[in-house]
C-alpha cells in the first residue's frame, strides 16, 4: 500500500490530481492484466512469480485509491473513506459466490475476475475534479514538500 500511495505522490507532483488519478488507472490494469495471466499458470514457479506481482499491484491500487480519497469530500473524509474500504468488501464477498458456482473452474473464474478489473478500471478515467478542488491539492502537495516542488516526495530532508 505504501508504494501505491508513493507512485501517487509522484505521479501528482507531474500531473495534480489527474497523475493521481492516472496513476491509479494504471495499477488497476496491471492487476487486471496480472491476475489473467495468473490464471493462465500451469506452471507453479510461474504461477507464484505472477501472483507476487498481482498482489503487488493490488496492494498499490489500495495505496492509489487511498492517495485520491482525501481529495473526494473533505468535509465526509471519513464517511468516503469509509465507503471506499466498504466497496472493497463488497467485492471480496461478490468473486467468493462466483467461486460458489460449479459451472466455473478456479481458472475460470480468476479470468472473469481478471477481466472484471480492467472493464472496472475504466471507471477511473472518468473521475474529474473542479479546478478549485485541483488549485487546493496543488496547494497542499506544495506545502506538504514544503515549497520546493522540485524536491518531490520523496526527497529526504
């Protein structure tokens, strides 16, 4: 989760909440692709390599989700955030009644699940945020690294 939210510092000091946003489309997909090719393994040596990076990339999605959840409502900061972690549940417990069904195999059911996150990573390319919400991330990220935009997140002070 810490790498998520690192690479969405990083992608917001280039790009405000839009990196933020871009960054996180591209963790979903990676997990997506990654959990297809997963469940494609016949191979176990294989098939361990690529599910460390699936749950790499879900753990960064989580960091990433998390980096633009501050930026959705401050005033219901909890409230969102509380929503957000809730959906994650949600759709733990919707691919365990997939499992459920003995008309699908586990490949086949990791490869609907693989195809569900890219159709669902889509979904991020159409958040937008208001210019003033925009201007205020763009205000905090400068305090946040105080001032020097240049230095970047992860400059060690």
């Amino acid at each position: 989760r810490t790498l998520g939210g690192v690479f969405s510092d990083l992608f917001a000091k280039q790009g405000g909440l839009k990196g933020r946003v871009r960054w996180l489309f591209i963790a979903l997909v990676c997990e997506g692709i990654a959990l297809i090719a997963f469940s494609q393994m016949h191979v176990l040596s294989l098939a361990i390599g690529i599910m460390l990076v699936f749950s790499l990339f879900v753990q960064m999605a989580e960091g990433a989700t998390f980096g633009v959840v501050p930026f959705i409502n401050k005033k219901a900061l909890g409230a969102v955030a509380g929503i957000v972690g809730a959906g994650g549940n949600v759709g733990a417990v919707s691919a365990a009644f997939l499992f459920r069904s003995e008309s699908l195999g586990y490949q086949q059911g990791l490869f609907y699940l693989g195809i569900t996150v890219l159709v669902l990573a889509s979904c991020v390319l159409v958040v937008r945020f208001s210019d003033a919400t925009e201007a205020e991330e763009a205000t905090a990220y400068r305090d946040a690294v105080g001032g020097d935009t240049s230095a970047g997140a992860l400059s060690l002070r």
